[in-house]
C-alpha cells in the first residue's frame, strides 16, 4: 500500500497539471479547465519554492503543454482543428522528449530519480537516453496515426478511434514505465544497445 502511495504522489507531483486540466475540462468545460490549471501551477510552484523542490523537466513540460493544450482547445472552434489538434499536441510533446533527451542526465532519469537512485554509470544513463527517445517516438508514431486517421475517416469516427487508441496505448506505456523498466534494461544490455561496463562496477 505504502508503494501504491508513493506512485500516486509521484504521479501528481509530476503530472498535476495535466490532470487538473483533463478532470477540469470533463467536468466544468475549457475556460474553467484553463483557469483550474493556471491556479494548479500557480500554487504548486509556490509549494514548491517553500518546500525547496526542484522542478524538474518534465513537470516544466506537463505544465506548459497543460496550458499549451487548453490554449489549442479555445482555439479549436471549427471541425479542422478539432480533428487535427491531437497530431499537433502530439508532435509537439514528441519535440519536448527529443529535446529532454540531451544533457548529461535525460528528462526521464531526472525523474525517475525522483523515486530511487540509480547508479551514476553511462549505461544506465545511456538507457535513459534511448528510453526517453523511445517516448518521443511513440508520441510521433500517434501523431502521424491521427493525422491518418483525420485524412481518411469522418469526425466523430476518427474522434472516436483517437480516444481508444490514445487512451490504451499512454496506459500501456505508463505500465511498461513503471513496472518494466528493470526489465527493459537487461534487454537492451542483452541486445548490446548499451555501453558496456565492467562487472564490477555493474554490480
């Protein structure tokens, strides 16, 4: 149970924004979920600056996508953008994880950090890298299947479609994040996609 909590908090901590925003806009409609949002960060950042917490790339990146989105959604008054905002929102998230793939520690092991330590090795740092880009490419794989989607198939279908898909696949990633992320190491270091290391300084 202590696990569960800790993942629950984690998960807020880092991706409040975009969940305020979401359960907001369900709920109340945009302009609510806009204004919910900017007051989200607003406070959150002064806890933050209180409690001393550092903020770190990707919670920069949920809270200005959270706004970016509701931006998008005012201006998404007429069916065009509508059946195209996903592939933009999608695209742009892509961008972010490619750009938080540099530096010396990648956007994902800053936040996975956040959580437990990892040895400081260029393998694991090198498997954040390639995890983070992996992230980038399935946001780029989803763009590319709305704007499809959004070519060949009426609004409400394609709509429908990109609810199932985006819902299922984020699920899906979240899961192999969390709980295969052990697991995907060994495999790539099995595959030879990570530098190598001396046993000892592996153990």
């Amino acid at each position: 149970m202590a696990r569960v909590l800790g993942v629950l908090r984690y998960i807020v901590m880092e991706f409040g924004a975009l969940i305020v925003f979401w359960v907001a806009l369900y709920f109340f409609g945009i302009k609510p979920a806009i204004a919910a949002t900017i007051a989200f960060i607003l406070f959150d950042a002064l806890y933050r600056w209180r409690a001393k917490i550092a903020a770190t790339r990707i919670y920069v990146l949920t809270s200005t996508l959270a706004v970016a989105f509701g931006a998008i959604d005012l201006y998404a008054a007429n069916p065009f953008m509508i059946k195209y905002e996903a592939v933009i929102t999608n695209t742009v998230t892509g961008i972010f994880f490619v750009l938080g793939a540099r530096g010396e520690k990648s956007m994902l092991q800053e936040m996975a950090e956040r959580r437990q330590q990892f040895p400081d090795r260029p393998d694991v740092r090198y498997f954040f890298r390639l995890f983070t880009l992996f992230w980038a490419s399935y946001f780029f794989i989803k763009a590319a299947l709305y704007l499809w989607l959004g070519l060949i198939l009426p609004l409400e279908r394609a709509l429908a479609l990109r609810m199932v898909i985006g819902n299922a696949s984020l699920a899906a990633m979240l899961a192999l994040s969390f709980l295969g992320g052990r697991r995907l190491f060994f495999l790539c270091r099995w595959l030879g996609l990570l530098p190598k290391v001396e046993l000892a300084e592996a153990t």
